[in-house]
C-alpha cells in the first residue's frame, strides 16, 4: 500500500506543474491556474463501467494446540477473478482537481484448494472400524458473495487524459455469502461418509457441500485508481482504468472453531481465524460522456 | 529641487502617452482569449480560447465586424490539448497553427500544422516538418501575404535564449530550415511575432527589460530581409500587465491584440485598438470570384499572381471550392498578370495594373472560366514594338500552354494572332501571323506536335475595342488561343 501511495504523489507532483500551451512554452503560471478555471465552462461526465476484480482473500490461521497439515490451512488464502458494473459521475472543479463518485454492483469471488491429512476410518466387511490412520485428502473452497459499492473519489487531472482517483468505498452487503466445499480423499481406501450415521453405507471419495450465511458487514476501504482517456469524438471516451482496493474493516470478526479432523489420530485443536479481509485488485473499462457548459 | 524633476518626468510621460481607445471585444470569456486573426473581406475573425482548462480554435462570422458568437473549428484541427494561434493566407484557403499533443504526428511538445479548407471545412491537416519543427516549443505562426515566409516563436537552443522568433521561406522544395532574427531576439522571451499584409510591418511581444512590465508589444518592420530596431509600443497598449499578439487590420487604423490588464472578463482577453500607432503601407486586395462561364458554378481554381515588373510570382492560391472567391494582396505601384487554371476548364489570363495609393482599397477581379471543348482565351505573350520575337516575361504563359496540351492530348488549338489599327492593313496581318507562328515554334520546340496547332493573323480585322485610345489599342495587340472542336 505504501507503494502505491508513494507512486501516486511522485506521479502528481511529476504532473501537476504547468502544463505549456499554443501562447506560452511554459504555459499558464501557476498563479493564474486556479483563479482562471471558468466556472462557465465547468465540465462534468456521466457513463458506464465494466470491469473484473481480481480478489485477493486471506486470514491468519492459528492452531492451539498447533496442528500440522491440516486441510484446513488452505483457507489461509485465496484468490479469483469476478465481474462488476455500475455508473459513474466525474466533475472538474479546476483544470488538475475533481470529483468522482462510482455505484456499483460488485461481485466477489475467491477460492483455493490445498491438501492435508484427515482421519480415516476403514470398515470391515461386516461394518466394523477395521483401522484408524491419517490419509491424505484435499480440500477446496470457492466463496462468492457481492456489494453495492459506492465509492468517493478525489480526481487529480495529470493531463487531460490520464487521471487518478483517491478516496473511501464503502460495501453494502447485497447477497448473502455462498461458500462451495470440496473435499477429495486421495487415498484409494478412505472414503467420506455423507451420512455420518450411516458411515459404511454411505461412502464416497468427494464430498461437496454448499454453505448459505449472511454477509453482515459493511465495510470500508480506500481505493486508488489510474485512468486514460480516449475520447472517441469530442464529448464521448473510453477509459480504462486500474484501481486497487485496500479494505480497512475486515470481512468478518475474529472467529475460533474446534478442528477436529484429525481429533483420532492426533488430537482436536482449537483453529482461529484473525484478520479475515479481502483486496481488490480491479481492471475497467469506462465509456463516459462529458457534459461541458457553454462560453 | 527634486520634487520640480519629478512633477516634470510625470508631465513628460504624461504628453507621451498616445490617445489610443482600447475596447474589449464581445466574445471574450472567464477564460484566456488570445491571439486574433482576421482573415480577408473582414469576415471572419479567429481566435484561441480556454475552455475547460484547454486551448482550442473558434472563428466568429460578421459582415460588419460586430463579432457576437464563436463556433469551435471540428475536430481534425481541435484534436490536441492544446489547439490555437492561427495564420491564414489571404485567399483563405491555407491555415498554419499550433497544437501540442495533436492527433497527427509532431516532433515533440508544440509543433506547427497547416490545414486546407475543403468544401467549407479545415481539413487535411499536415505537420509543416522538420526544417519548422523541432523536438522543442514551436508556435506562434504568422505568415506574409503571399504565402511565402513564415515567422514563429521557439524555445529551442540556438536563439538568444528562452523563445526566440525564427523565419523560414517557402521554395518549391518545401520550406527552408528556420534561422533566428537575431536583432529582434533577446534573452527573455519573444513570442507571437506579426507580419501585415503589406509584408513589412512586423509586431511581437516580448517580456525583455525596460518595458511596461510583464509581457508588451513591439513594433519594427523589415525590408528586404533587413529589420528595424524594434520600439517598444508604449502606453496604452502596454501596461504593467501582459500584452500579446499584436494583429494589424488591414487597410484600417484599428489593430486587436490580447492583455490581462485589469478591467477585463479575467485572464487574457481581446482587446481593439484605434487608432493602431503601428501603421501598415497600403495594400490593394484583390478579390474575385471564378465562375464556370456557361453554368454559373462557382469553381475551386488556381489563382496565379505574378509582378510583370520583376517576373516574380508573388502568390499561388485556390479559390474556394464552395464560392469560387479568391483574394490575394498586391503591393501598388506594379503592373500584374492574373490567370486561373482548373482540370477540364481552359485557362485563364490577364494583365491589370496597380496605382500607387495611400490609401488602400480592393479591386474586384471576377473569372470566368470556358470549359474545355469550345471557347478561347487571351494569351499573355509579350512582343517588343513592331517585333514578333517573343520576350522571356512570356514564358510562364508559354509554359502554361504546353502543360494545359499535354494534359489535353486530344485537343487541337489555333492560335490567332491579331494587332491594333495603327500601321498598313497588310503589313498588320503580316505581323500578327508572325506573333502566331512565334507562339506556336515555342510550342513545338517543347514537345507538342505541330498537327495540333494551327495559326492565323488576322491583323487588325477583329478588334476587341473600337475606340482609339491607348487603353483599347493595348486591348486589341493580343494572341489568342481557341479550341477547335473534335468534330
């Protein structure tokens, strides 16, 4: 983050001297850049965007007692790449500074898969526990969730093309959370059971389950984004813009839960969940139309 | 004592000070208006405003130059960041301007482009190259009235430092590599240079030491390539604020030039000056319209000026494509030819003269062309007195005939030699046969086969004029060309 931030001023301190003009080789001086910005021809843009996130999930997981391979350290990350659209209102106050705001519909879409040992438990012909081992297994997950974001920006005119945006978003919950698991036995004799009272009978070597909770929070972020325009004709552009998104609220609160996976031939551990968030590295296309006042 | 010095030095200034109105124009804006230029017939006035924090190119239209409203120029001349300070050749038809970061390719910063006019509109637009251009700041054009020299600011090495005004000619290999003027540059900076249509009274504006403050205007003229020391304009144009882009109107005591001073609508704005402290030499504008002799049409053709005097040409121009007009600026004093040529139309020519006059005006020179397949024209070959041997001032038209042939393969011409009353009847017919046989062996000579042309001497028979005076006679004494029809 502090990278990015870094790039940011170099970039609008490189970019915000005086831009030269047809009159001047040294352009306007600065003194005169505000004062001469005319209200009367203030220009504002209204349009559309179109993008893809590349989400980047991750908690700190801690086992106490700790507990080796677990399939469940998977979790520890994720990533994934899912879509979003909305409308966009862009306003220069002067010829370097501005306004934006965005409302969008974001989806948020990340897994992982991993492998680790889990407890097997192996049965006879006649139904009874043959042998206990660890065998391995592995364990994916896909979350998907989405938000309405709105986002408040700070604009910052480098050129007249090339910009950049500096402010909150804010993420209001639109879904609930879905989160798709599967577990895969990769030992040819240990087996899941769908029904755990009816272990023998119902063994299978993948186990999918799908998992409905409420996305609860609303959370908060800073977001930094660099853009182009291409103006198609004198009012109407294309912008593609980069944009990261560094939340400040995490996902969710801390969370502790019994890891009892291999509770029979190791122990069950206490796993908890910390610092569970989610960055957004996102890349759009915007078409805008600017809506300019007359002379 | 030093009080009586001070009361003195201001009563001084004061006495100096010229009773010059300064008034605003009626399109200025919140934004930076600047550079003015007013092309011919007073019709139009183009200028550079701000809008939105960039520059771009408006032109506004009167007949009385009341300038209202602006409308921007499209979007082939306004697709840089920075789009403005125009030149314009008389006839209209030929813009140089300067653009930063404009669609079409440049050498780097600001650089100068030329543009048609195209049915109406500026189009193909076309950097003016590397013998203009460099990979620093280049505006600010101004160009003579015949087209043919061209002045802008720099801030490129090699000047006295900061912008320097530079000048560049036009030859037929294109323009030749821009030189300094070293005694109008200093080591500030010296932008928006000026030339008038009488291609001798220069301006610019310059932030040197010892002016008003700021940015003010000077005046210097140049002839012959040589300049004058430039003056600083003094009050009021000059002020302690900045002044640029000093425009002289032509054949009138008003000039436009641009100021921040105080008072304005904020930033720069356009200012009319009169009278202009800065006169011109009279210029006679010549404006005309070309016509299709048979339709009506108004026709896009090639205007050629030249000084029968020098054999200089001074100016080669399109009449508009819409309405046919052309106009072109002469210096008074000389004696002229003017043809027009256009594709499948034959040429046209003639001679005109130009009193000297301190006044100025406009002389209306309207063209009609005969499309190829009938008609004839007047030629302009130049014999000495009772000669037939052709003078070199003729050769232009000679050539003109040869290309207009060779363009034309199937055509055949006769040309038709004629004489005025004065002399024997038979010794008249003699010589215009012999004017005739003149004009076609230089045909000949130049690749065009003799079967093509045919000769008459008609001597005195058919004159064009039947009063005896010299104006007339000089009328009759002539060669023409005539098509012959195919069939």
């Amino acid at each position: 983050m502090k990278a990015y931030l870094l790039l940011f001023f170099l970039l609008l301190f490189y970019f915000s001297s005086a831009q030269e003009d047809v009159l001047r080789p040294k352009g306007k001086p600065q003194s005169e850049l505000t004062n001469t910005y005319s209200k009367d021809a203030s220009k504002f843009s209204i349009g559309f965007e179109v993008g893809g996130n590349y989400n980047m999930f991750s908690q700190d997981l801690t086992w106490n007692p700790p507990l080796e391979n677990s399939i469940f350290a998977v979790t520890e990350s994720g990533s994934g790449i899912s879509p979003y659209f909305g409308v966009f209102f862009d306003m220069d106050f002067t010829q370097i500074f501005g306004f934006h705001a965005k409302l969008q519909y974001n989806t948020i879409s990340y897994g992982n898969s991993g492998e680790g040992f889990v407890d097997c438990t192996t049965f006879d012909e006649f139904g009874f526990i043959s042998d206990i081992r660890l065998a391995n297994s592995e364990f994916e997950y896909q979350e998907n969730y989405s938000y309405l974001n709105l986002e408040l920006y700070a604009k910052i005119n480098f050129t007249n093309e090339f910009f950049a945006l500096f402010g909150p978003t804010i993420y209001i919950p639109a879904s609930d959370v879905e989160s798709e698991i599967t577990q895969r036995s990769l030992d040819s004799e240990c087996f899941f059971f769908e029904d755990p009272n009816d272990p023998a009978n119902t063994q299978v070597s993948e186990l999918n389950t799908t998992i409905t909770d409420d996305l609860e929070y609303t959370r908060i972020g800073l977001g930094l984004t660099l853009g182009y325009k291409f103006y198609i004709n004198e009012n109407v552009y294309l912008a593609p813009q980069l944009h990261y998104h560094y939340m400040l609220t995490a996902l969710n609160e801390n969370t502790t839960i019994v890891d009892d996976t291999q509770a029979l031939n190791v122990y069950s551990s206490q796993l908890t969940a910390e610092n569970i968030t989610a960055n957004h590295l996102r890349l759009s296309v915007a078409l805008g139309f600017d809506i300019m006042g007359g002379m | 004592m030093k009080k009586l010095i001070l009361l003195f030095i201001i009563a001084a200034l004061s006495t100096n000070a010229q009773n010059i109105e300064i008034v605003p124009l009626e399109t200025n804006s919140a934004g930076d208006d600047f550079a003015p230029f007013l092309t011919r017939n007073k019709s139009e006035l183009y200028i550079t405003a701000e809008k939105s924090g960039r520059q771009y190119l408006f032109v506004s239209k009167s007949g009385d130059m009341n300038w209202q409203s602006l409308s921007q120029l499209g979007r082939d001349v306004n697709s840089g960041t920075q789009n403005g300070s125009v030149a314009i050749t008389p006839d209209g038809q030929y813009m140089v301007f300067a653009a930063y970061e404009h669609d079409e390719d440049g050498f780097g910063r600001t650089d100068l482009y030329s543009a048609r006019k195209v049915d109406g509109e500026w189009t193909d637009i076309e950097n003016l190259g590397v013998a203009i251009n460099s990979p620093y700041w280049d505006s600010n054009p101004t160009i003579t009235s015949d087209g043919r020299t061209l002045y802008f600011s720099s801030d490129r090495p090699g000047g006295k430092g900061n912008a320097d005004i530079y000048v560049s000619t036009r030859t037929r290999e294109g323009w030749t590599k821009a030189k300094p003027i070293a005694i109008l540059n200093s080591p500030e900076d010296d932008l928006t240079p000026h030339i008038a249509y009488d291609n001798e009274t220069f301006t610019f504006a310059s932030n040197r030491a010892g002016g008003e403050g700021g940015f003010d205007i000077y005046f210097s003229r140049v002839k012959n390539g040589v300049y004058e020391q430039p003056q600083n304009a003094g009050s009021p144009i000059n002020t302690s604020a900045n002044e640029y882009s000093y425009f002289i109107i032509t054949n009138s005591d008003q000039a436009y030039f641009s100021s921040d001073r105080t008072g304005g609508k904020g930033a720069l704005d356009i200012y009319q000056a009169t009278p202009n402290p800065h006169e011109p030499n009279a210029i006679v504008n010549v404006i005309g319209t070309v016509t299709d002799e048979l339709s009506g049409d108004m026709l896009g053709a090639d205007v050629i000026i030249t000084n029968l005097n020098t054999g200089e040409e001074i100016g080669v121009m399109r009449s508009d494509d819409e309405d046919g007009e052309y106009n072109v600026v002469l210096i008074p004093g000389d004696e002229y030819s003017l043809t027009a040529e256009r594709e499948g139309y034959l040429f046209h020519s003639e001679r005109f003269s130009i009193e000297n006059t301190e006044e100025g005006y406009d002389i209306r020179k309207d063209i009609k062309l005969t499309p190829i397949g009938s008609g004839r024209t007047n030629l302009l070959v130049f014999f000495d007195f009772d000669k037939f041997t052709l003078q070199d001032i003729s050769i232009p038209e000679l050539q003109r005939i040869v290309r207009f042939m060779n363009k034309n393969p199937d055509l055949s011409i006769s040309l038709e030699g004629h004489t005025d009353d004065r002399g024997d009847d038979a010794y008249n017919k003699n010589l215009s046969q012999q004017r005739a046989n003149s004009v076609k062996e230089y045909l000949v000579e130049n690749g065009i086969d003799d079967t093509r042309i045919k000769t008459v001497g008609y001597g005195e028979s058919k004159p064009l004029m039947n009063e005896q005076t010299e104006e007339a006679r000089a009328m009759n004494r002539r060669v023409e060309m005539v098509i012959i029809p195919a069939n």
